[in-house]
C-alpha cells in the first residue's frame, strides 16, 4: 500500500506514495527501523494476504471482516448481500486490480528470511506476492462458477486511499530467497478458504457472530 500507483509490476525501489492512514503507518515504521543504528533488519512487504491453512485447519477471523476474499466467500455460501466498493477505476473492468497471496506461500517467505538473516549480515527489503493480479470482478466471477449460483452483489462508491492497481514483482525474493509463490492460484485460495469457513460453520460461528454476515 505504500507503492504509488502504477499499472507496472512494483519493485522494491518502485516510486513511494502512502496514500492511506494504513500506508503511511507501515511507512512510518520501515523508516524507523531502517534509521535504527546497529540493527540489521528483513522488511517484508506483503501484497493481499489471504486464504487459509488446511492441516491443522487454521484461517483468519475478523469482526466485523473487511477483507474480499473471505468477506465474499462467506457471504457467497450464505447468500448474503457483498458490497463491492468502486466500479470506476482504471482498470480492464472498472474494479480493482490486487495481487492475492496463499498464507502458506507468506509463511514459507518469512521461513526463508529467517534462514536468510542467520547467514547473511546484509539488512533487506523484499516484497512478498504472487506477481499476478485479479480484479474484483474477476474473483466474484470465479465464485459465481465455483458455486454455481448468482452472487448478490451491491457496488459502493470506492473508499478514500484506494487506488486502481496493486501488483507486485516478487524477482528479488526468488533471487534472495529462493522463494516463489507456489500455492497462491485462486482456486486453491477459495477452496482452502471454503473448508476454514465450514469448519467455523460446525462450530457454530453464524449463531456465535451475529453481526459478521451483516
């Protein structure tokens, strides 16, 4: 999010422009670390994390949620309204553009650094991502299909700081770290997504959360 906005794959030495409160706090933060004397550092930037674990079954559990892909995946089981939030950016489909990564592929990032900072002295800034992007539409599409049934969709004005496209190039990962994103294919993000929410589903989490598929 701190990138500014470009229609190119980011690199780590793409221009800066924090646009959010969001952005300008992870900014303010890389900044503090990097004038920190005699600390060597690993910063990673992750892109869109998202989906979940399949063994143990483990995901993520906001309330309220504010994320797409889960937002949208719950709803679209339970046949909740999804509010989609801007139709006018440019982009192929007027929604925007962001690069989703597995956890899994995040977890096996951070694994590598960790490997990378115990034998190396050097202090670096890597993004994380998949170096593919998907539109919102495109994901509510591939729901549609995944389902088979329409998705009840709402389209909103777009919030303030979003920006039409957001994805990485992840080159320098590979070459440091000797990672690629390997589990980070929308069908597998949506199906490991699908099995944390019926697990929450067994669970009772619809009776527990009342406001969460408002």
């Amino acid at each position: 999010a701190i990138y500014q906005q470009s229609l190119k794959p980011l690199k780590e030495n793409s221009p800066i422009k924090a646009l959010s409160t969001y952005a300008k706090t992870k900014l303010l933060c890389e900044k503090k670390i990097q004038n920190e004397k005699n600390l060597r550092f690993i910063i990673l930037r992750f892109f869109n994390v998202c989906s979940a674990l399949n063994k143990p079954i483990i995901g993520e559990f906001h309330n309220p949620e504010t994320h797409l892909v889960p937002t949208l995946v719950y709803k679209a089981m339970f046949n909740k309204k999804i509010y989609i939030y801007g139709k006018d950016f440019n982009t192929f489909d007027g929604t925007c553009i962001r690069d989703y990564i597995h956890i899994k592929d995040i977890c096996l990032a951070i694994e590598k650094s960790i490997n990378f900072f115990l034998k190396k002295k050097d202090s670096i800034t890597l993004n994380i991502g998949n170096s593919k992007g998907l539109s919102n539409q495109e994901i509510v599409n591939y729901m549609q299909k995944k389902l088979k049934k329409k998705i009840n969709i709402k389209y909103k004005d777009k919030r303030k700081g979003d920006i039409s496209s957001l994805v990485c190039n992840s080159d320098k990962a590979k070459k440091v770290l000797s990672w690629v994103a390997i589990n980070s294919n929308l069908g597998r993000i949506v199906n490991c997504e699908i099995n944390w929410i019926r697990k929450m589903n067994r669970a009772g989490f619809k009776r527990r959360f009342k406001n969460y598929l408002k």
